[in-house]
C-alpha cells in the first residue's frame, strides 16, 4: 500500500455538493408538490431550507467519511458497493435526525406523519445518493500516484 492517497479538493467537494443538492432539490420538488398537493413556493421554501441544512451536513460528512478511508487505507473514489451502502445510509441517518422537527413545525405534521415523510424521503435519498455519488466518481475521478492496485 502506498504511503498517500489523494483525495478530493475543497474546490471538488464544492462542485460535489452543490451539484448534488441542485440535481436533488429539482427532484424533490417535482415530487413534493405532486405527492403533497401543496403550492410551489410553500415547497419550495421548506425545500430550500431543508437543502441549506443538507449543504453543511454533506460538506462535513463526506470530508469525516473520506478521512475514515484514507486511514483505513482505502481511496475514498474507489469504494466498494458495502463502502457506498454504509456512506449514503449514514449520511442519510444524519439529515433525518435533523430534519424531523423541521416537517413536524412547517408541513404542521404529526410525529407520525412527520416520521412516515422522513422514511420514504429517506429511501429516495439513499437511492440517490449512491447513484450520484457513484456517477461522480465516475465522472470526476481523484488522480492518484504511486497507488499499488487496491484490490
């Protein structure tokens, strides 16, 4: 095993994120407003706030996840489909716990409900989460050097 892996710039793990949460906001408001029946600009709001809170969430997820990697041994790009599954469930756990109290005050939803919304969003995003993840990497892969073959 080599001595340094590279991983991903902070201009990088910008364009990652933003592209993430653009390409997702997109998404979930063509679907929120059909499944909730609610007007766009009420969705929309709650859309951006909820993306705001995501945005921070993600940058420092995925820095802590890719550092976990890397003493680990592992090159964050090349994680293994466990690698992504344990990625996108973990930073899915995270936004949910935080945004629970969120549709709870603003969709005026019972814990229930509010838990029931967090759920299927929760599948949608992790469902997301491991095809973009996995489309940018592809996309976008982080140059390594002196790397033996990770197999």
């Amino acid at each position: 095993m080599s001595a340094h892996i590279s991983i991903r710039s902070k201009k990088d793990r910008l364009r990652y994120t933003i592209s993430f949460e653009l390409f997702f906001t997109l998404l979930l408001m063509l679907l929120g407003t059909w499944v909730t029946k609610r007007q766009a600009a009420d969705l929309g709001l709650l859309v951006a706030l909820l993306t705001a809170k995501a945005m921070i969430i993600n940058l420092l997820y995925n820095l802590l996840f890719d550092k976990m990697d890397v003493r680990a041994g592992r090159i964050p790009t090349q994680r293994k489909v466990s690698g992504r599954i344990a990625h996108a469930l973990g930073l899915e756990f995270s936004l949910a716990v935080t945004s629970l109290p969120i549709y709870m005050w603003w969709l005026e939803y019972s814990f229930f409900q509010a838990l029931m919304t967090n759920f299927l969003l929760i599948l949608l995003a992790m469902i997301y989460t491991f095809l973009f993840s996995w489309s940018y990497d592809h996309l976008f892969p982080v140059r390594q050097s002196n790397i033996v073959d990770p197999v």
